[in-house]
C-alpha cells in the first residue's frame, strides 16, 4: 500500500509502510548509507505528515519483514496482545503521539499497553516526536527488574561499573571495581567485556568478580559480557553466572551474525536461572538476563532488509522482551560514526532509544558513547548523559575516567555517575545504598568524603591466592 502527501504543490509518493518509515526518521548517516533515507527535508517533514495518518492498526498489519521468512518478525507477531491493542488500534501514529504526551497517560496505563505496542508502533511514533518529547514521555515509564537487587524504580539511577582491562587481568579488574564501588557506583552490575573470549579467561573473570561481591557482602550482580555459548561453557565447569550476557540485534540474519538464534536464547536462560537455585545467594528476583543493542548493528552485518535504524532497534527490544531480562543498554554511539555521525545523531539516537525501549517494557540503561573518529566529544556526552537522567533512564556505564582502555572508546566516568545524582537528586538501588551506608561510601542518601577502610583494605580477600 502507497501513501502519499502533497505539500505546496508538491507530492511525494512513498510505495510501502517500510519505505515511508524509512523517509521520516530523522537523518542518520547509516540510513544515508543503506539508501533508505529522506533525500530532502522536505520529504522528511512530507513523510512524518503522512506517517502521523496512518492508523496504529494498519502499522501491525504490515510487517516490516515477512514473518515467514524471519523469525523476529514471527515472534513480534506471535507474541502480540491483540486484545490489549484493539483500544488503541483506531489511534493514528499521531493521535498516538498525543495519547503518550497527555498527561492523563500514565505509568499504569503503558504498563497495561506494553505488549499490545509492537515495535514497528513504537518506532513510528519516536519518529513523530521532539528530543523533548522523547524525554517527557519516557520519563512517564518506570520498568523495575530485580535480581540480586531492584533496579528501575522512582527516583534511581543505577550505574554500570566497567572495569574492563586490556589483559584482563584480576588485580587490575578489581582495583578498577573498587574505584567505582567508591563513588557509589556497580548496583545496575559489575560487567567486564573480556578481551580474550575463551572459556578459561571468562570463567576466571567470573569467579574474581564472584569473590569481590562476596568478600564485600554487596548486594549486586556480576557479569562477563562474552558469548553466550562461552559463558555456558565456563557455567559448565562450575562458574557462577548471575546475568546471561548477548548482543542482539532486529533481524533473524543479523542475530545470525552474532552467532545467536532465538533457541540459544531460550535455553541459556534456563540453565542459568536452574542454576541460580542451586547457588546460596539471596536472589531479590529471577530475572537474569542482560541484553545490549544498537542503531547500525543490522546494516554493518548486510542484514537490515532495507529498514531504517531505529526501525530495526526497535525490532531487536522485541527480542530483548521475549526474554524479561534484567538489563538492556543500547550502546548508542559504538559502532561508529558511518552509522551515527556526531554529536547530533547520538544524542537523538540515544533519546529513541531509550524512549522505545521503555515503551516497551523494558529495563533501559544506555552507554552514552562515542568512538574517537566521531564528531563528538566528552561535552556531547554531558549533554546526552543529563537528558537521560531526566528521562528516567534506569542506568548508565561508569568507566574509568571514561576512557575503557579494552574497547578504546570514550563513555561516561564514575565521577559522571554521581555528579548526576547529585544534580537531579536520585540515588543509587535501594539494596546497594543501605549497602553503601553500611560502608561509609553514603551519608544520608549522598556520597560522602573521606577514607573507606573496609573496601580498600580487602584485595587480598578478594584475590586470594
């Protein structure tokens, strides 16, 4: 089915939903190099007047992608709440626009509506909306998981810490935990992405990261962000995982270049959460799974269809949501600037991103990133990493210094973390700062100067021999 709008005499035609969707998202240089972006704004704005007639019921009756050629397609169609959809399916994209920035909406209300809302429906409604629309509608939603604690509620802003080491090295992992843990930051996890992705290296990382939670009685959870089958593997030969780690993306073949399918997915998640009953850990909840994402993931592996970025995004939080995870993150400006090109297009991809996500239902947190060849510098990430806060945004990264020496690409720092909370008044999950006060690392709900014995003095505990 075409659609079409005329403005000042002038019409555009676009042939299909994909094509239409495509032309109204706002300018990505990985859609520019897919060829599927607007070549004018002129037929931008022309696209979005269209896009915002078309009924949300006409948008879940064509699929982007053939559900029977691909399986994310078929699992956004087999999983959808046709019943809880049919009271928006009258609704326009752009009288579904109103509907999520009426202040009558509320957080219930989405809730009831999460699984009804297909991805390709939250995708054309971000299209529609303002940077500060996107900020004032995810804002709105509040998606709580729970694990070793509870991270997402009201008023928290949870942080990653990243202490990743080119050699992935215990001492220097440790140390750089540590570093985090005293500016109050590890409740969302302690994830290391290990430079070697072999069975050994992550089944070590994990027992160090193992021994520092329990040398220091922290109520949180650690991760190894490897492969899913390499940290199955180090499960096997007795490794404690608490959070199954994979990349994922918004195609079946672009999961495929991720050495994943959907079955992998399922079943990792069930021998993890087996053997977390088998472990003597209070689990506050059973959510174990940590997914991370972002625009440009489908087109760098040829596996897009012809789907614009934030399409396709919205697509890989479908697969995200089939599994409840714990965490997901988009790592907005990682893959480099042919697919985001600076600091206007990362700040804009990350506020879909999240938006989207929490429209969802699920647990955003966002690496607010750039790569050193980008347009874009630690303001650009400043500027990004406080719209976020204002979001509601359930968590961020905190890497040393914010420079990740592994992955040689720039994120935020812990000292960012917490002068953010500082800024908007949140703090960190509610286990992990009654943990904090316990330690002297918090005062009264704020991070307090001064030495912490406790925590420093505790590396050959944590090391051992």
């Amino acid at each position: 089915m075409a659609f079409s709008h005329t403005t000042r005499g002038e019409r555009f035609v676009f042939a299909d939903l994909r094509e239409l969707l495509a032309k109204a998202n706002e300018l990505k240089s990985g859609d520019e190099l897919a060829g599927v972006a607007a070549r004018s704004e002129r037929e931008r704005a022309a696209a979005k007047f269209a896009l915002a007639d078309v009924p949300l019921g006409e948008v879940v009756a064509c699929p982007v992608i053939d559900p029977d050629t691909d399986d994310v397609s078929r699992l956004i169609v087999d999983s959808h709440d046709a019943a809880g959809f049919a009271s928006i399916a009258a609704l326009t994209v752009g009288e579904f626009r109103e509907f999520l920035l009426d202040d009558a909406t509320t957080c219930e209300t989405l809730h009831s509506l999460r699984n009804a809302i297909t991805p390709e429906v939250a995708a054309a409604v971000a299209k529609l909306m303002s940077n500060k629309d996107l900020v004032y509608a995810a804002a709105k939603i509040r998606n709580v998981t729970r694990c070793r604690n509870t991270i997402g509620g009201a008023g928290v802003f949870g942080v990653r810490v990243q202490p990743n080491h080119p050699t992935d090295d215990p001492a220097g992992i440790v140390v750089s935990a540590i570093d985090g843990l005293l500016f109050g930051c590890g409740d969302a996890v302690i994830g290391v992405n290990p430079a070697t992705d072999s069975v050994e290296t992550v089944a070590a990382v994990l027992r160090t990261l193992d021994r520092l939670i329990d040398a220091l009685g922290i109520p949180t959870q650690a991760c190894c962000l490897a492969h899913i089958t390499t940290q199955l593997a180090a499960l096997e030969r007795g490794a404690p995982v608490d959070l199954l780690f994979q990349s994922v993306a918004g195609t079946q073949a672009a999961n495929a270049g991720f050495g994943v399918t959907l079955a992998m997915l399922r079943e990792g998640r069930e021998r993890v959460r087996e053997s977390h009953a088998k472990r003597d850990v209070a689990w506050v909840g059973d959510q174990v799974m940590y997914f991370e994402t972002g625009q440009g993931s489908a087109l760098s592996a040829e596996a897009h269809h012809g789907v614009d970025q934030l399409t396709l995004e919205s697509r890989a939080y479908a697969v995200a949501r089939a599994f409840d995870p714990f965490l997901v993150n988009s790592v907005v400006g990682f893959i480099g600037p042919e697919y985001l090109a600076d600091e206007r297009q990362i700040t804009r991809a990350g506020l879909e991103d999240h938006f989207v996500g929490k429209l969802l239902g699920l647990p955003m947190g966002v690496d607010v990133c750039y790569t050193n060849h980008a347009d874009a510098d630690q303001n650009s990430a400043d500027n990004l990493l406080m719209l976020l806060a204002a979001a509601g945004c359930n968590y961020v990264m905190g890497v040393p210094c914010s420079d990740d020496v592994m992955l040689n690409y720039q994120s935020t720092s812990y000292h960012d973390a917490a002068t953010v909370r500082s800024l908007f008044g949140l703090t960190p999950a509610p286990e992990f700062l009654a943990w904090l006060e316990s330690q002297g690392v918090f005062r009264s709900g704020k991070l307090s100067p001064g030495p912490r014995p406790a925590l420093l003095g505790s590396l050959d505990r944590i090391l051992g021999p």
